[in-house]
C-alpha cells in the first residue's frame, strides 16, 4: 500500500507542486509516510479502529471539482453566516476563494491563501501537527489539496460565526486531504461552525487536519456536525496550541458515518488556559465511531474538561480514548473527563478508556465512564404519567445525549444539531 | 504545613527496608544460563515425571519465540536471562517430620520475618507453606487438612502425589502461551503451593505461604495452583519478602485459581520484596501473573492486596467470570516510593450471566516513584445482566513522582451495566484543616487521612493476616506520618 502511494505521488508530482506551494512538506509527508505506514489495530492507539478493510481501497486524487452543481449550502436550513466557505469533495467551490476584511481578517480557501499570503500560510503549516503522528497525518502532509484558512488579527471579534461546509458525493475511490489553519492572535474571538456531510452513494475516504492556534487571552469555539452516511470513511485530526490565558471551546456531534475517527491534540501551552471538548453521537446500522482526546497540560494552572456521550443502536460500534496528560510542574491543574454510554442492542458495542498519567503533585483529576442501557425506573416513571413507551425513550435519550452540548453557546446551532440528534434518535 | 509533609516525605524516604538480611545456609544452585539443560535440570533435581518435563520444555520452546512486553508504562532495564541461576535451593533438603527438624538457621530467618511458624501453628492455626529460594520448606498443620481430605502441599509433592490434578488443571488458567513471564515460568518454575479443597468443605483454617528469595543472582519462579471444587470455601494468604542487595532480582511467578460451582476463594498478598534503595539501585523485578476463573456457576473469587515492595511490579490479578452468577472482587493498595515503579490493576472478564464484579484500587506516589493502574472490564456477548463497578484513586505526595490510571472498558451486549470512577489528587488542603481544627496535630491529621484512603481495602484482609498486614503498613504509611 505504501508503494501505491509513492508512485500516486510521484505520478502526480508536478500538479501536486502546482497546488500549494509546499515542497518540502509534501516530500516530508511522503517520508514520513514511506516510514510509518498506515496504522493498524495491534497498535495501542489504533485498537478500536480497523483500517485493513478500507485501505484495501486504493484511492487516487482528484485536483479539480468536476461536478460542483449541487447547492449544498441551501441544504444547510437555517444556517446563514454572512461568511460562508462551501468545500464539495474537499474542493472549495463558488469561487468564494479568499474574502480580506478591513479589520485584517483573512477567511477563505487555503490554497488562495498560500498563493496570496505565503509566507503567512508557510509560518503555520505543519507546526500544530508537528510530527505527522501517524500514516494519515503524513498522507495528509503529502497530498493535501485545499482547506480552510481563517487568519484573525490581535484585538479582533468576529461577532459571527463563521460557517464551513464540506460535502461529498463521489462515487469514485478518491481521498480528499483538506488542511484547515485557523490563527487566532493576541485578545481575539471567534466562533466556527462546520459541517460535514456525505451522499449514500459517497465512497470518499476523507483525511482531514486541522490545526489551531489559540493566542494570548482569546476564544475560539468549533462547533462540529458529522452528518455522513453510507460508505464515506473520515478521519479527522485536530491539532490545537493554546497561548496563557485561552479558551477552546469544541463541541463534536456525530450522527452516523461507515467510519470515522477524530483526534483532538490539545496542547496547552501557557498558563490559565481552558479547554473544553464535548462530544455526542447517535449511531446505528454498521456506523463505526472512534473519539480521542488527547489533552497536554504543559503549563500550571490550567483547567481542562471532556465530556462524550453516546448512543449505541444495531451493530454500531462506538470507542472513546480520553488522555489528560500533567506534566510535572503544571501544578493546580484541574482535569475532569467523562464518557456516558447507551447501547441499545446487544449487537452493538462500545469500548472506552480514560486515561490519566500525572507527573504533578498538586492536582485534581477525575474521570467517570459508564456502559448501560436506559433506566428502566426512569421509563416506569413516565410511563406511568401517559407517555407512551416509544415516546418515553425517545425523551431520556435525547435528554442523555444533548447533556454533553449543554456548553454550546450557539443557539441555531445547538437547535439544528438537537433536531439532527432527535430524528436520528426516532430511527433508532 | 508544607514542612510537616515533606517531614513526613522524608520520614518515609529514609526508612530503611526492614528485611534486608540474608541468612546464611548453605545453597544448591543451578549453573548460570538458560537452556534445554537447565530446564531438564530442573526436572531432574525435583525428581519429576516425563510429561512435566515435557510441559516445560514445551513452555521453554515457545518462550523463546517470544519478546518481552513493552506496553506497560514501566522503564525496565535490558534483562539478561543468561545471567540468572534458575535453581537454588537449601542444600541436602530432608523431608521435615517436624519443624524441630528444620535448619535453625531458617527457622530464625522465618522468625526475623515475623512468621514464627511453631507459633502460628499453635495460636492462630494458619497452616503454613514456606517456600524459601524456590523450594518449600514446611508446611505445618497437615494433619488438620488430611482429616478433611484438603490436600495443601508444596507443587512439587503435589506433582508426585496428585498427578492426575494437578494435569488436569496446569495451565488451564495461565497457559504457558499467554504471556512472555507466564511462559518462563512455565519452564522453569521450581516450586510453590498447591491448594485442593474437595467438594463441600469449608476449609477451617486460612491457608498460607510465604516466600522469600534469599540467594544472590537467582530468579524466583513459583506456581500457586488453588481449586476449590463444588461449594467450598478457602482463604489463601501469601507473603513475599527478600534481601537487600545491590544487583536487581528477578521474581515471575504463575497463580492459577479455579472456583468450580458455588464455591470461593479469598486470596490475599502482602507483597514486601526488598524495593530498592533510595537512589533507586538493586531491588526485585515483580512480573507477576494471576489469574483465577470463576469456572462454575454461583462461584466467587476475592483478590486483595497490598503491595509496598519491589523496584518495579507488573502484576494484574485478574477473574475470568464464566460462570452464571458468579462473583469477583479485586481490592489492593499499591504504595510506592523512591524510585519504584508499579504498573498494576485487574481484569474482569465477563462471560457468564447476571455476574457481578467490583474493582476497588488506591495508590499512593511518594518521591520519586511511578504508580500506574491498568485495568480492563469486559463484558462478552452473552454476559446478560452483568454488572461492574470500578474506582481507583491516586494521592500523590511530592511533586515528582507520577500516578497513571489506563481503564479499559469494552461491552458487548445492552444489558450489562459498567461503571468506572477515578480521582487523582493530593491530601486535600480543606481535610487537614477541618481535622486540625478540631485539636489534631498535623502529622496526624495526614496518618488518618492516608489511613482513612486505604480503609476499604485493608478491611478486606483476613483477621489472621491483619497483624503482618498493618506492620508491613505502618512501615509504607502509618510510619511515615507518624
């Protein structure tokens, strides 16, 4: 498999270079790569995430958007950003390439951005995500194709969410590597809502990282829909920087998907930080989830907060890995993680593993995870006040899943995301 | 108060390790090294049968296509198993009729231990295995037991004695495949105890080993093999100590416990090997497997323990629930200091229905050291209306020592309910001012608040073992806060 990419590489060597100007990156990428392969599930990391099936799959690359007729942006009911980036198969489309604000804002595509603002773009590429940790990452480093930029200067609020989609809907085996930058400067805010959807039909493998830095005093929020179906594989990978005194605020829903795997890195890398990742996910039929979180305290005083929950149905099969990691003299840091889970049917399974490894004294750690199926006395309860039984479970799991987006602060967003989670939920 | 912590710290940081003598009897050794010889050796100086020879020199073969495993979150240094003596045992070992007969020598190092054994026998009427650099030394109150038919002998009588037994359920538990400790133990273990309890006995008395390494550059591989068979009862105790010395020594030993229907078991260790000086040098490699199933149903196996020894333990005493109804617990205290290193915790895997198991672990990290718990509870297909519950703590005191805490959680059916809770922090600032508030000093507002910690898992311990037990404690903690 890795000499298939080599010579995908190769043969595509000089669209590739026309692409983003990222030599040396795209070569090291493809190093990285040739080294460490793709992982598999006898890896630590990677034992609840079975690549062998998909990977059979040999995924060619695509550099342009053949068939961008489909308005996806309509689809999206009620969402409207005065700032929209519409990505259809990993390509950005409506020649919405770049838009530069008076106050400094920069917000578009990054393949515009880095044929515009190279030096800009080339100062952040690959430096959240400084390792290509796994096979993926350095696929992504070699092939990445678009993505987004989002570049806020210091002393800046964007008083609007900022809205990406990504669609896909190719029949082909083709991967689509998007990078996503988003720098926050000194004593800025910001808010980004993106959605990612897929066709039934989709055979996409999608490859995603995204990288974020967090400057001195500001917030970012990323708030997230997963709407995939039928055959689309997607991993996502998130590397975030926190300067001292930052806030990262990312909130995940997933409903559905044949598989798909997201890692969240947060490095927190001054002092008084918060991070808070919350996650929730409805799956059915054969939907495959993975959910890791990875949170480096390497600065005192900071607080950090995960929170999954999860809703399990058919042969779903759903994993969490929380990691708090305190290094040694991030002393009075605060860390709590927790992973609730409802599994439905007894085909379905669920595996998860909160870790914590702390190296300093002065701390306050904790993690719960549970593993059941509804309360029955809870069921008895409405129940016996009228509500019907289908009903009546449909009630506790919304209510149980939408408890780990009670932090989302947008209030369209968390209407359209708890609307996505109910329908998904009357089908389970 | 500040001060008083690190006096407290300090206190504990140099407290010497009180079993570090050796006793000075006159030792069988196997040549250094590891190989076909050695393991027929071996054989040959326990005077074995053919097929026990060839379970281990099939445990040997696999053994050698074997690496050793790195997953643990332990620096273990390079070990070479060519350097080792896979053998040693008191020279010209007679059969003891009774215990005047046994070297004053050993007697003395048992009663420097702590276990006088004549005194055991006649006050507290624990029936007694010592196994002694390998090789069993006594083993009192056999007369009791053969009235009720209990069979407890060292592993290398039972293995002449009880054959058929003991075939029928070696590596029935802990294959000689299952792990890469497990499998040189297999091959090379020299002796231990064996535990059979006949159907429908409750065994009167708590049954009880206690080992030692006494030897300089030997390995210690015992095997512990408990079968309580239909609706009996058995409490097993087993105690470890060894000698100070600089070189680091290596102990893998293999307990296998099988609860046939209705019946239980009660296993409790207070593991005390010689845990390195404080700069971190010398100390036993603990790389310890045990594992019990719960094989029939309405069975119940109960793991406690205590660890306070060892420069680096690997150990994680884990319960195959196959049984319907059936019940496991693990409780355990792990203490480390200095440089130790422990990477310890339990697996529960559930296969029968409606099983129950609990996991209760309390660390404490002081100085230096790394304490890790690992655990896994699993819930297979068809264990219907299974239920866990797990919590383990973490206190830390002072800032450079580390606590981990790696659960793995997997379920596989919708009835089964998992729960999992874990807190890592240190002695909270608002108890030591609630305590001294209300008159206590410093020092013992921290003693009853690490006493407080580890409660509900000392409670689990029997009454005969209490009085080891809370010396080996008041030695890791009680002593160390004054």
């Amino acid at each position: 498999m890795i000499d298939f990419y080599n010579r995908l590489f190769n043969s595509k060597k000089e669209e590739l270079e026309t692409q983003i100007l990222l030599k040396n990156i795209r070569k090291q990428g493809l190093k990285d790569f040739g080294r460490i392969g793709f992982p598999n599930i006898k890896m630590e990391k990677w034992k609840n995430f079975n690549t062998k099936a998909f990977l059979k799959n040999q995924y060619e690359i695509c550099f342009e958007d053949k068939d961008n007729k489909l308005d996806f942006f309509s689809k999206i009911n009620g969402l409207e950003s005065p700032d929209t980036i519409v990505f259809h198969n990993g390509h950005c489309s409506y020649n919405m390439q770049l838009d530069e604000y008076k106050n400094g804002v920069i917000f578009g595509s990054i393949k515009a951005a880095a044929a515009k603002y190279p030096e800009l773009v080339l100062r952040y590429f690959n430096k959240a995500n400084k390792q290509n940790l796994n096979g993926f990452n350095a696929l992504n480093s070699a092939f990445v194709q678009d993505g987004f930029f989002l570049f806020v200067p210091k002393n800046t609020n964007i008083d609007f969410p900022v809205l990406v989609t990504n669609s896909y809907d190719d029949d082909q085996y083709h991967m689509a590597n998007s990078r996503n930058i988003v720098i926050l400067e000194q004593n800025s805010n910001c808010e980004i809502v993106q959605i990612e959807s897929s066709t039934s039909y989709c055979n996409t493998f999608s490859n995603n990282i995204t990288e974020l830095f967090i400057g001195e005093n500001s917030t970012l929020s990323l708030n997230k829909l997963q709407k995939y179906s039928g055959k689309s594989i997607d991993i996502e990978s998130t590397f975030a920087i926190q300067e001292k005194k930052s806030t990262f605020h990312n909130n995940i829903t997933i409903i559905g998907g044949n598989k798909l795997r997201n890692d969240v890195h947060i490095k927190l890398n001054g002092k008084n930080c918060f991070a808070d990742v919350n996650g929730a996910f409805v799956l059915d039929d054969m939907n495959e989830v993975d959910n890791n979180v990875y949170i480096d305290h390497a600065k005192a005083d900071c607080d950090s907060n995960q929170n999954f929950r999860g809703v399990l149905d058919d042969k779903a099969k759903g994993a969490f890995t929380g990691y708090v990691l305190v290094r040694q003299d991030s002393q009075r840091t605060n860390a709590y993680q927790s992973n609730k889970n409802i599994v439905l049917s007894d085909d379905a399974s669920m595996s998860t593993n909160p870790f914590l490894e702390i190296y300093a004294d002065d701390v306050k750690c904790s993690h719960g995870a549970s593993v059941g199926n509804l309360d029955a006395n809870a069921m008895l309860y409405l129940q016996t006040r009228g509500i019907q039984k289908d009903k009546a479970k449909e009630l506790l799991l919304s209510a149980f899943v939408l408890e780990a987006l009670k932090g989302v602060k947008n209030t369209k967003f968390k209407e359209i995301v708890s609307k996505e989670i109910e329908n998904k939920i009357l089908k389970v | 108060m500040e001060q008083v912590k690190n006096k407290v710290i300090d206190e504990f940081a140099n407290k010497d390790y009180e079993f570090g003598f050796t006793t000075d009897i006159e030792m069988e050794l196997a040549p250094k090294g590891l190989n076909e010889d050695i393991v027929r050796y071996i054989s040959d100086k326990k005077g074995e049968p053919q097929w026990m020879l060839d379970y281990r020199l099939k445990a040997y073969r696999y053994w050698l296509t074997m690496k050793m495993p790195n997953w643990s979150h332990l620096k273990i240094p390079k070990i070479d198993y060519q350097d080792l003596s896979y053998f040693a045992a008191p020279k010209d070992m007679p059969k003891y009729e009774s215990l005047d007969e046994v070297d004053p020598e050993l007697i003395k190092t048992f009663n420097k231990l702590g276990i006088p054994l004549e005194e055991q026998k006649r006050l507290t009427g624990i029936a007694v295995d010592a196994v002694f650099d390998s090789v069993s030394v006594k083993t009192t109150f056999q007369e009791t037991l053969k009235e009720l038919d209990i069979i407890f002998c060292s592993m290398s009588d039972a293995i002449k004695e009880h054959p058929d037994l003991v075939k029928k359920y070696i590596g029935s538990v802990v294959p000689h495949t299952d792990n890469y400790y497990a499998a040189l133990n297999a091959a090379v273990f020299s002796d231990g105890s064996f535990c059979y309890i006949p159907k429908g006995v409750r065994c009167p008395v708590e049954l009880s080993t206690y080992f030692r390494i006494n030897t300089a550059g030997t390995g210690q591989f015992e095997r512990t093999l408990i079968v309580a068979d239909d609706d009996s009862y058995v409490s097993y105790l087993e105690g470890c100590t060894a000698p100070q010395r600089d070189e680091n020594q290596l102990h893998a030993a293999v307990v296998e416990i099988i609860a046939e229907n209705n019946s239980e078991v009660k296993y409790s260790t207070v593991q005390n090997w010689y845990p390195g000086n404080k700069e971190g040098k010398g100390g036993i490699y603990n790389f310890v497997t045990k594992r019990a199933i719960c094989k029939g149903n309405g069975s119940k196996v109960s793991w406690t323990q205590v660890e306070t020894g060892s420069a680096i333990t690997w150990k994680y005493p884990s319960t195959i629930l196959k049984g319907d109804d059936s019940i496991a617990e693990f409780y355990s205290v792990a203490v480390t200091n200095n440089h130790q290193q422990a990477d310890t915790g339990s697996k529960m895997i559930h296969l029968g229905k409606n099983s129950k198991s609990t996991i209760v672990s309390k660390g404490i990290s002081i100085g230096q050291s790394q304490n890790t718990y690992r655990g896994m509870v699993k819930f297979g297909k068809n264990a219907h209306n299974s239920r866990n519950h797990s919590q383990c703590d973490s206190l830390l005191m002072g800032d450079r020592c580390g606590a981990h805490t790696y659960p793995y959680i997997k379920v596989e059916n919708n009835t089964g309910i998992v729960e999992h809770e874990a807190t890592t922090s240190k002695i909270a600032d608002d108890q030591l001012n609630y305590l001294k508030q209300r008159g206590l000093d410093e020092e013992q507002a921290v003693s009853l608040l690490v006493n407080g910690y580890a409660k509900e898992v000392l409670k689990q311990l029997p009454m005969e073992f209490a009085a080891e037990a809370t010396k080996l404690l008041s030695i890791s903690m009680e002593g160390s806060v004054g």
